[in-house]
C-alpha cells in the first residue's frame, strides 16, 4: 500500500511548511499519520512548536512526528558493520577493526546508508500503526543520493557476489587437488558461505528500499516562483527518471497571488498534477495557522494514490 510520501525539492523552498502542512490536514481529518524529517537541520519541531527527538512524539490528535539523529543512525550502521565483520572473520585475528571503522566513518556513502536504515526502520516499525506516514526530506544533493543508493550499490552487490561464488569454486578445487589444505580458511559452499549470506541480505534490503521509493510511495517536488528551484526541481525529475522512481506531483509554493511564474512550471510539468500554495506575507506562528497553507488538493492526491492501490 502507497502510505509513504516524500516532500523533494531545493533547500529553503518550503518542504518542511508543506509536509507539516499535509500532515496537519490529514490528521484533522482523523487519518493516523506520522511525519518525520531526515534533514540534519531540523525545524520540524519548530513549525509544530513541540520538541521532537529519534523516537515518535505525540504533536496533536492521530499526529505523531519523528526528527531523525543522523548522527545516531551512522554510529547505528558502524556499530552494525564492525559486529558483521567480527562475525565474519572471527578467524582472521590479525583484522584491525577499530582502524576499519574509523576510516569507514569518512567514508563516501555512509551519511547516506544510515538516511536509508532509518527509513527502513520507521517504515517496517510503523507502517501498519499510521494511515500515512510522510518524510521530509534534506536538500536535492542528499536526497538524490540515499534515493539513488539502493539501485547503485546492487550493481556492487551483484558483482560482488559473482566474485565471491569465484572465490568459492576456487576453494573447492584447491580441497579436491589436496583435502589437507591449510591455506582454506571458511566456507567452500556458497549456501555456507557468511560473506556470501551478508551479501544475499544486503541484496535484499536494497531491493526493498528500491521498491519502497519506485513503487509504494508518494513522491511531491516543491518549486518556487524563481528559476533556480525551477531548475532544481527538473534536476530532481532527470535523476530519479534514471534511476525508474517516478514522481507523482509537483508543488507550486509560495506562488504570487497574480499567478506569475505559473506557466514555467506547467509548461516544464506538464505531464503532472500541479497544486499550487499561495504565499503567506505574515508567516505562520502556530500550528493552527497550518491551515492557511493551501493544501487540500495536494493531501487529498496523497489519499486517492493509497486508495487506488487497495
């Protein structure tokens, strides 16, 4: 079932507003949802004036929201990484580990696994609690990656593996030619093989996540009227074209009363249902002022794309 949204779009653009926005509505519509922001610089809390942490908090009536720890999430994935690697090469006590881990804490693609544990995470521990769970999410550059990661690393996985069941029918030669081999250290059958059982898994995870974010969610990117989110915007649509997760909708934000800049965007979207959020000159300073926020059609979109998946 398509509950899971995701708010796209530049930094600064208003993804925080709108998702807050549509949670608040759906909610008031006595929807069970929970909003979570996996943006480092949270201020989730801030727009709903209630503190959120890395563990669900009742905000208002069937509301509960989330602001992810990253950095948490990343000591979660190291921690995770040097127990499977003790695990799999127990035998070899010569392996530096903490020295493993400390590099792997620099290294590229870790930011972005751990954004994707966290997902995995609420998403399998709360899907079935919540009619809509909603992410908002960190700037295009961030977003892109952990979206891009479970399409790019099963190409690795895949070869990988390939390179593993190598290894292996290497082994099983070298124990056929002399039983009383020492040099072999480990498995010689893939079906016991630990690497090539972590690799199974991690295939597995990807394969999910990319299901997750292609088939079973909602994806909306929020544009303004100035040609730079514009531009971000249909860098944001390229990019996950590539990679076959398609967006379902495009949000006009902060869009002049007179309409202006509008024809940009319909002629750039205009194979997508384009809902538009009219700018508010005195701000919002409390969670009922969400309800200014022009957002019915956009929520109600949301809904109808879960109710034509059951």
């Amino acid at each position: 079932m398509q509950k899971i949204a995701f708010f796209l779009g530049k930094g600064g653009v208003g993804k925080t507003t709108l998702s807050a926005a549509t949670a608040y509505y759906l909610s008031k519509r006595e929807k069970r949802v929970l909003i979570v922001s996996l943006d480092p610089a949270h201020n989730l809390g801030d727009v709903y004036g209630k503190k959120l942490c890395n563990e669900r908090t009742p905000i208002v009536e069937h509301l509960d929201g989330i602001e992810i720890d990253l950095q948490e999430w990343i000591t979660r994935y190291l921690n995770e990484s040097r127990d499977e690697i003790r695990a799999t090469y127990h035998y070899n006590t010569t392996l530096n580990l903490d020295s493993y881990i400390n590099i792997l804490k620099y290294t590229p693609g870790t930011e972005e696994y751990a954004v994707l544990w966290a997902i995995e995470h609420v998403v399998k521990k709360y899907r079935k609690e919540y009619d809509q769970i909603i992410f908002d999410t960190p700037p295009t550059a961030l977003t892109l990656r952990f979206l891009a990661m479970p399409t790019i690393s099963m190409l690795w996985v895949k070869e990988l593996s390939e390179m593993r069941e190598q290894i292996l029918k290497k082994r099983q030669t070298i124990l056929s030619l002399n039983p009383e081999a020492h040099i072999i250290k480990g498995a010689t059958d893939k079906t016991q093989d630990r690497v090539y059982e972590k690799l199974s898994g991690i295939k597995e995870r990807l394969s999910w996540l990319h299901r997750l974010f292609k088939n079973e969610s909602y994806l909306t990117v929020i544009i303004n009227p100035d040609a730079l989110s514009l531009a971000e915007a249909m860098r944001i649509r390229h990019e996950l074209e590539k990679l076959d997760v398609p967006i379902d909708s495009v949000c006009f934000n902060k869009a002049p009363m007179d309409g202006s800049c509008g024809d940009e965007v319909k002629q750039s979207f205009h194979n997508f249902p384009i809902f538009t959020a009219v700018w508010i000159p005195e701000g919002l300073r409390s969670i009922e002022d969400l309800e200014k926020v022009q957002i019915p059609e956009l929520a109600e979109d949301i809904e109808a794309k879960i109710h034509s998946l059951n």
